[in-house]
C-alpha cells in the first residue's frame, strides 16, 4: 500500500507574514514522510506561474495538482503533463456578463499565465492582485484556458453565484468558491480529487491510500474521496464539518499536524 498525502496552498500550506512561504516545520514533516517512502505534493487553485512564485522551499516527489485539477505538472521536467481546457462559450458567455457590471472582474487562467481581456476599451483591473496579463479580446481564439475566476467584492459573492446558474453553459460547469472574493468555473466532472487521480495515474501508482488537508469548498471533493482527511481550524465550517480531523490552523502550522497524525496513523498499523 503506497501512502499519498496531498495539500492545499492558501490558508492551508501557506503562512502570510511576513511574507508568504511554507513554515519550515512543516516541508521538514513533508521530507521526513517522503524519506519512509511515501508520496507528497500539493493540490491548489493556481497555475503554474502563480505556484512558482512562492514555490521557494517546498519539496515533492509526485506531480502538482493545479487550477483545481485541470492542469497536472511535473516539476522536476518543468512540463504540463495533462490540462483539461474550457470551452470559449464559457469564456464568452462571462465576458458579456461581466461587461457592464464594476464589480465583477473575470479573469482567465491558462496552465502559466493569468489573461484579462479589454472589454469595450475599459480594463478593469482595479483591486487585483495576482500576476496577469492584459490582451486585446480578439485574441481570444489564440488561448486555451483551464479556468476562469470572477474576482468580486465580499458583498456581491453570493448575486454573482446565483447569476452563474442563469448561463447557458452552467450544465457544463463546476462552479467553486475559493475565497471571499473568488469563484472559479471549471469543465464539470473535474476537481482536485479528479485531479489527484490522474496525477497518480500519470506516474503509474496504484493500490494507494490518500491522505488530503485543505480549507475551503474548493477542497471539498479532494476531502472527501480522501481516505484520511483534514482540515485546518481556520477552515470554512462546510469543510470543517467533512474533515476526519481538525487540525491547528495554517498559522500554527496545520500541516505538520496532519503528516505527523498520518505517520502514526501508519505506525499503529504495521
């Protein structure tokens, strides 16, 4: 039986100040799992670029699991070994949406960049963060993306959700929260669990036993098709309320937690 453990990024793996980074104890807790044999990589909402920015000390010896499943790399090729791209009446169809409303920004990821498109001569980019790029939209057809993400203000989350149900192509969607102010859209069918499984089938192992620790309803499939499952304190309550175990929150160095409960957890088994 081959032991994985996956972990999510944000508000899980990650500590913010002062800047933000995988604490130590915890790669350290990783690095002793992988040196008993077993498997450790992680499972987030970011692509590649975004990943490699903050990859700094964190250590894997399986396949990252990006953009929520839909992007599978391998690090140490520094290749995209699988993506599973969207269909552009998705991408349409949010463009339009979006358009006249000052509190929706839509943003589109493929496996290495972040794209914004100029709507109408206006690019709105105003509060966001992350790394992107800002293209003409006859550009379009030029990209293949695997997700897109509708940055919206706290107050606005839950009209935003409820519009999504009115698209055309919400058949076809996953839709995924993944922060206050983030909701991502992927191809329905795919998630972090789904994309675990194809990580693992990419690198030819079987007869596994998952173990997965992640915070927000983006996790939530990866939780549950786990076969030990955690969550950090600081979790949204719909995942804290999945979760075999409830660990320290990511500030107090959850993950460390949960690969020392899983290590004993093996040990009381042999």
């Amino acid at each position: 039986m081959k032991h994985v453990f996956y972990t999510d990024l944000d508000g899980t793996l990650f500590i913010y100040t002062p800047y933000v980074h995988a604490p130590e104890t915890s790669i350290n807790e990783a690095i002793a799992w992988m040196n008993e044999g077993h498997f450790f990589s992680i499972a987030t909402g970011r692509n590649v670029s975004d990943v490699k920015l903050y990859m700094g000390n964190i250590k894997s010896n399986l396949p990252f699991v990006l953009s929520n499943g839909t992007v599978i790399y391998d690090v140490k090729q520094d290749k995209v070994l699988y993506k599973d791209t969207l269909d552009k009446e998705y991408v349409k169809e949010a463009l339009e949406y979006a358009k006249d409303k000052p509190h929706i920004i839509p943003c589109f990821s493929t496996p290495y960049e972040n794209i914004m498109f100029e709507n109408n001569g206006v690019t709105k980019t105003r509060e966001v963060t992350f790394q992107h790029r800002v293209v003409s939209l006859k550009n379009l057809d030029q990209y293949e993306f695997t997700k897109m993400v509708f940055f919206v203000s706290k107050e606005h989350h839950e009209d935003v959700l409820e519009d999504l149900k009115k698209f055309k192509t919400f058949d076809k969607m996953n839709i995924q929260p993944s922060g206050v102010n983030f909701i991502d859209v992927i191809n329905k069918g795919t998630n972090k669990a789904s994309g675990i499984r194809k990580a693992l089938e990419l690198s030819n192992i079987t007869n596994y036993k998952i173990y997965a620790i992640g915070d927000y309803l983006n996790d939530v499939e990866m939780l549950k098709e786990a076969d030990v499952s955690f969550a950090p304190r600081n979790a949204h309550h719909d995942v804290l309320a999945i979760a075999d175990y409830i660990v320290e929150a990511n500030t107090e160095h959850g993950v460390y937690e949960a690969l020392v409960k899983s290590r004993e957890k093996i040990k009381a088994t042999k």
